[in-house]
C-alpha cells in the first residue's frame, strides 16, 4: 500500500453521514487529515539551520502543517476526485469536497506575493479577500494564463481587459 492509499482510508473513516447534512467530516477529523503529510524527524538538521550552529528552540518538522495542507490541495484532493468519481462513491467525493472547502490555505510564496501586490496592491482590506484555498489556486492560476506568458510585464498584460470586459 502507498500513502495516497492510506491518506484515502484515513479519508473515508473519518466520513460521517447524518440525514440533515448528509457526508460531513467534523473539525477534528479536518485537522488530522490536514496534516497527514507531516513528517517529524530527530536529526541533526532538525534542530540546526548550519553546521556547528546555534541549537533551534524547538525541532522543525521535515514537512510541516502548510506543505501538508498543499500536498493535499494540489495533489492528494485531485487525484482522489478522480478515484471517487471513477469508483462512483458520493462518500468520497463529498468528503474531499469537504477538505477542500475547510479552511485558508496559509501559502505563500514569491508568486502570490507578486500577484498580491500587482491584483490587490497589498491593501490589507483586499489581499484579506483571500479566505480559501480555492481563491489561492484561482490566483495562480491567474498568474500562470497571464504573468508567465508576458514574462511578468506588467505594462503589457491583459488581464485587466479580460475584467473590463467581463465584469466591467
């Protein structure tokens, strides 16, 4: 067995189905499986950013709570979508439409602080607009149509004519 199939039997235990709200996960069961790729480790380099340097106060964990949570947004809830729907399982499906649904995605990296800056203007009241891991995959994917093929030139890009014509 393999740690997808693992990640999907974790998945499919923590499922629950009530008549008023049919497949549910509860908020427990979330938090473990949002953090099923963690993986702890007691090596030097867990508690050391350099040889012979200082010791860290506390261990840092190999993959830790937000790569878990990417791990399971961009691979893991794909790829079990096409499995349950595949397999015809309602059960699954919802419970990874749950997963996907539970929370902010706390990822950021050099991609979504440029598209912060050049979509919101890093105005706190925008850029808190971000809630959900949906809205973080739509923004890259915003960044990827458009940033990456004018080579991030700004001055030539036509995404604001593509919002002008659509929602203007």
């Amino acid at each position: 067995r393999g740690v997808f199939t693992d990640f999907l039997e974790a998945l499919k235990t923590a499922i629950t189905e009530t008549r008023e709200k049919g497949y549910t996960l509860s908020s427990t069961k979330t938090r473990e499986l949002q953090s099923f790729f963690c993986v702890e480790t007691r090596d030097y380099w867990s508690e050391h950013y350099s040889p012979g340097g200082k010791k860290l106060s506390r261990p840092q964990q190999l993959i830790g709570a937000d790569r878990s949570r990417e791990i399971i947004v961009n691979i893991a809830i794909p790829i079990g979508l096409i499995y349950a729907r595949a397999g015809k399982s309602v059960a699954l499906e919802a419970g990874l439409s749950h997963l996907f649904h539970s929370g902010k995605s706390a990822t950021d990296n050099k991609w979504i602080r440029f598209m912060k800056q050049y979509i919101f203007g890093n105005k706190e009241d925008m850029v808190g607009l971000l809630s959900s891991d949906k809205q973080i995959q739509g923004l890259m994917q915003i960044y990827q149509d458009f940033c990456t093929k004018n080579e991030n030139n700004c001055q030539r890009c036509p995404f604001p004519n593509v919002v002008e014509r659509y929602f203007g």
